[in-house]
C-alpha cells in the first residue's frame, strides 16, 4: 500500500493517498518498536523494511529510515530465531543467502536501502558479503534464485538443481530489487549485469506471452509436469508482476552529479534532470536481437558538459556473471564500438564497466552503440553438481533452451557436439516473433534389449522465455556436451505406456510414470506428485495398463519434504487390482509395503492378471504425502 501510494503521489502529484500511507506508517511507528510500551516485533515477511524507505525518500521524515533500520536491527534479536525467515542471527552478522527467497530478496533490499541513505558501514559490509555468496554460489543462469520448493528456499552453495528449482516469479522481482539498490549504493555496473540477466529471462518467464498466464517456479528443466495458470490460490506472482512492468522505465536511466547513466537498452524517450537542467534524450534499438541501439540528443536546458555514462553488459566483456559460477567455453571474444556523430570514440579503461562520453551536447547529437551479439556456450563451476558436464547457451543477455515443439526427437536424450556451430533463425511463439538458434546434436537412446543407439539431429533452442506457451512437454536449458552428463532415453515399460488416473486431481500427475527416480532422500532433481494439503485421508493413483498383463511387483518411491515442507511418508499403502467382473481387489500375499524415505519401497505378491491397478495411499494424520515413482513389473 505505502508503495503504492508513493508511486500514486509521483505519478500525479496528488497527496491524498501519500497522507494516508503516512498515518498507517505513523501508527506503526508509535506501537511497534523497542521503547516502553510498544512492542518488539519485527515482520514476519519482510517488505515493510522497503516501503518506509521509500517513504522517507518520498517525504523526507526520518521516523521511516529510523523505523526500517529498526525492523532489521532486532531481526535476529526476537524470540523466533530460524534461517527460513533470515532471523537465525542479526542482519549485520549475516554472510551467507537462506531461507525463503522471496522474505530473504525483500529483505537485502530494505538492507541495501538502510545503507545508501544511512551510511552504516556494518549494513554496507553485510548486504556486500550476502549479494557476493548468491552471485558466486547461488544464482541461476536464468538470474532465478531459490533452489528448492521445500520452503521456497535457497539451497546449499552450489545447489543448483534444475528440474526442481524453484526460482519463484516474486524471488526474481526481488533480485531485481536487491541489484537496483546495490547500484545505486555503489555505481557499478557488475549489479545491472545480474539485473539485466534476470529481468530478460528468470523474470519474464512468470509471465505468459499475451500477459494472462503465470508461472509460479521457474524451473529450468521440465517433463511437461509444469503449466502456466491464470491465478494461483496464493496469487503474489501475478499482482507482483503486473506491479513491476509498469515500473521497469525507472530502472532504465540514473543520474548523479553532471552524469547521466544509460544500464538499460530498449526504445524509449526520456527526460532527466542532471544537474537541476532538463536533458531529454531518446533510444532507438532492436535490442536484445541485436546489439545496435542509437541515442538522440533531444531538448537540453545544460549549458556545460555532460558525461554519458554507457554500460557495456558484462556478456559483452566475456564476463557470464560477475563471479566465476558461471563462465564462457568457447573462447570468443565479442567487441564493441561507440560513435558520436559518426566518429568512433576511441575505447577506453571501462570504469566500472561504464564507457564514458562527456561533452556539451546539443540537439540532434547522435550516439551509436555496436555490441557483437553471437551465440555463446556456457559452462557451470564445476561445483555445481546439476550442471557438470553440461552447457547452456546464451545470445546477448538471452538464455536459450530446448523444448518439446520445436524437436521431434527426445531432447533429454540429447548430446551437444564439442564445437557446436549455431545458425540464427526466425518463428513466433503465441504470436510474437523471436530469434531461435539451431545447431547439429546427436541423441542417445537404449532399445528393448538394452544396446545404445545413437542417431544425429538437429537441435533448435528457443528463448527460455518464451517457454510452455504450445502445450506442456519437455524442456531443458543445460544440456550434455560430456558423455559422462547424457542420460540416454529409456525403453518403454508397463508403468511408462499405462493412462494415469487419481482419486483427485494432483499436481504433475506424469512424474509417477516418467521412469525417473530420486538418487537419495534429498535429491528434487526429478519430478514428483504429491497430495498437499490433505491429511488424514485415503488417495489413490490408477495405472490404467495398455493391455491385460501378469503383475507381481511394484516399487513406490515416496517423496518426503521434511522439515519445512508438508509432505511426510505415507501413513500405510496398498496394491489393488481389478478384476474380471470390473471389482477392486487388494492383491494377495504380499510381503511387505515399506515407507522408507528416498529407497525403492518394493512389495511382492501373488501374480494377478489385470488391466488395471490402483496405488491405494493412507496420508499421515498431520502430514500430506507424495511420491517420485511407481514401477510395475
């Protein structure tokens, strides 16, 4: 609401809802805080940290700096104290990203806020150390962040995993959030780097092409268990985005002293105040399609010079992200050139990644900006278990992935040639054109008799994006380059070729047929279903067989999210069968139904022949429960 009310007020001029938002934030400020008689809380979720800031710079009253630094300052000082919602110990002591992404992005935010407009130096050193550990540890190529759906969390460093990362819409606004103010704190380009990479990939991904679908996670690797939604039960992502669009032009210029900076490249005109004097000023580009972007001079009421501060995107720099997590392999080396009026500005030291320009400029003054685009590939610290021995690729600040449509073949059987050669193209996905790229591949895949086949291909990767816009199937954006990495396609089995059914609708229903299984208890590398938020209750799963078949085993895998998520092992399960007259039968003399965490759970019975079979599922009383897989054999 204070955000809102803020943005009101700058858009209109209009007081009325600003005044409001100060009495609301006025009362917050009388009731809660460490002096007699109020009370010592700090949110639960945090955000409100952002808003008084912001409001302190909307109003110039420093009770909201003061009652922002305070909600952070006794973060960690409070009775509840755990790493899910960044309390586990104060903010100035933290060094590391955990917890619940979108709580832990809010709250760097309202940190790096308190330490621009405060000056602390323990503030500035601790969001430095926080923004380091993700970038260097934690960060998706996508620019997402939140590894794991069990508490929406970060995961350790270097768990990356990607058929299961969370990387939630809300945790990608955040990140943008986290960088903006990392850069206005510091000047540096290397924030807009992440920023820029999130916004064109692990953030507009949430969001449907013709704007009226959504992601919740934003995985990087699916089995067409993941759909877009017009709404969710719990609808932050889409009001979020549909907040943040509007608000993307502000984060395209800034300016400090007589320099005004260009972070952001999309055709807009714009007027800014440097140094008290109006310069309008307009962008005229294809970009990220390609790397020309032409700046005018318009309107400017300076008289004296002005420096044109131009960011150089790090992708251009050879640089994937600002740490070594991420690097290129293919050992190109893209240029740049920067003209005024047709003259070459001579390259410079890059200031902080910044190509400065300064001049007096007057109307008409033309400013050309060449960026070589080209596809590049990139590999994973090898620290990241999910991705060694894979690449991803990329073509300006796009990240581009494999999906179902676009290849006839089993893209999670695929391997990537050791010098992949790209050719550019051209399609539309949900009406919209886009730059696709293909390239020469080879696919592996086992037969019945268990020999390996291989067979070439030609692989056509799309921007990740635009992803599960024509119909869910597979996707993925890291993909095999060592033999090692390739996991070839497996035959077909009873399991694999029987119609899933379910006492009541499930999410990702596919995973218990899709012949992948967990490594361990904590693996959430692979898909799985789960019957979240029941308790107490008797579920089912049905395996509708292709044909009457002889059945004497099956093989559960049971996924178990403990501590912080919902699922836990089944109470008690049970085979059925149905019989010749169309009845439901438990299956006789079966040895035993385990229900350990993360192992196959094999039961053994007296063979029956059937066309069809139920996983019957006994939930425990406080708990949901799920499962990875179920075999039949």
């Amino acid at each position: 609401m204070v955000e809102g009310a803020v943005a009101y007020w700058q858009a209109t001029g209009k007081r009325k809802f600003l005044d409001i938002a100060c009495r609301y934030a006025d009362v917050a400020c009388k009731e809660v805080g460490p002096r007699p008689g109020q009370t010592c809380v700090v949110p639960g979720h945090q955000i409100a940290e952002m808003a008084m800031a912001r409001l302190y710079l909307a109003t110039g009253e420093k009770r909201y700096l003061d009652f922002a630094k305070f909600l952070l300052d006794y973060r960690g000082k409070t009775q509840i104290k755990n790493d899910y919602s960044q309390s586990h110990k104060p903010v100035v002591e933290q060094d590391e990203a955990v917890g619940h992404a979108v709580r832990a992005a809010y709250m760097y935010a309202g940190m790096a806020d308190v330490a621009a407009l405060t000056g602390d130096q323990s503030y500035i050193d601790a969001i430095d150390r926080i923004w380091d550990n993700i970038v260097s540890k934690k960060l998706y190529i996508t620019g997402g962040i939140g590894a794991t759906a069990s508490g929406e969390a970060f995961g350790k460093n270097y768990e990356l995993p990607n058929m299961s990362a969370y990387c939630e819409t809300c945790a990608a606004i955040g990140n943008v959030y986290v960088n903006y103010r990392l850069f206005l704190l510091h000047g540096d380009s290397k924030y807009y780097d992440v920023l820029e990479r999130t916004l064109y990939n692990g953030l507009i991904s949430g969001v449907s092409l013709d704007g009226g679908n959504f992601f919740y996670p934003n995985p990087l690797e699916s089995m067409g268990q993941h759909q877009r939604q017009a709404w969710f039960g719990c609808a932050c992502c889409p009001s979020n985005i549909c907040r943040f669009i509007p608000s993307l032009p502000g984060y395209v210029y800034a300016v400090k002293d007589h320099a005004l900076y260009v972070n952001l490249f999309m055709s807009n005109t714009v007027t800014q105040k440097v140094a008290g004097k109006s310069v309008t000023l307009s962008q005229k580009t294809n970009y990220p399609w390609d790397g020309d972007i032409e700046i005018t001079i318009g309107k400017t009421a300076l008289k004296e010079e002005m420096t044109l501060q131009i960011r150089i995107p790090g992708w251009v720099r050879g640089k994937v992200v600002p740490s070594d997590l991420y690097t290129y392999s293919d050992n190109k080396r893209l240029g740049y050139t920067v003209s005024v009026n047709g003259n070459v500005v001579q390259a410079i030291d890059l200031e902080r990644g910044y190509f400065s320009v300064t001049r007096k400029w007057k109307k008409g003054d033309k400013i050309q900006i060449h960026f070589d685009m080209q596809p590049r590939i990139v590999r994973a610290n090898n620290k990241v278990d999910a991705d060694r021995g894979m690449v991803a690729i990329e073509r300006g600040p796009l990240v581009y992935c494999a999906e179902h449509p676009d290849n006839s073949f089993d893209i999670m059987g695929v391997l990537m040639n050791q010098e992949p050669q790209f050719t550019l193209g051209k399609s539309e996905i949900a009406g919209t054109p886009v730059v696709t790229l293909t390239t020469d591949a080879q696919t592996l895949s086992f037969d019945k008799q268990g020999r390996l086949h291989t067979a070439d291909q030609r692989l056509t990767l799309i921007p990740y994006y635009a992803w599960c816009h024509r119909g869910s199937g597979k996707m993925r954006v890291w993909m095999p380059q060592d033999l090692n990495a390739t996991t070839p396609s497996q035959p077909a089995t009873l399991a694999s070729q029987s119609k899933v059914t379910a006492s009541s609708r499930v999410p990702a229903l596919s995973s218990v047929n899709d012949r992948l299984v967990p490594r361990d208890e904590n693996d959430r590398s692979v898909p799985y279903t789960h019957w979240w938020p029941k308790q107490g209750v008797t579920e089912w799963i049905g395996y509708e067989l292709p044909q009457e078949s002889a059945v004497q085993s099956a093989t559960v895998y049971w996924f178990d999210d403990g501590p912080w998520g919902g699922c836990r092992v089944p109470k008690s399960w049970r085979i059925l069968y149905q019989d010749a007259q169309g009845q439901w039968k438990p299956v006789e003399g079966a040895d035993c139904y385990p229900t350990d965490k993360g192992a196959p759970c094999t039961v053994n019975f007296t063979p029956v022949t059937t066309k069809a079979l139920r996983l019957e599922v006994t939930l425990p009383d406080d708990n949901a429960a799920g499962l990875f897989e179920w075999i039949v054999r």
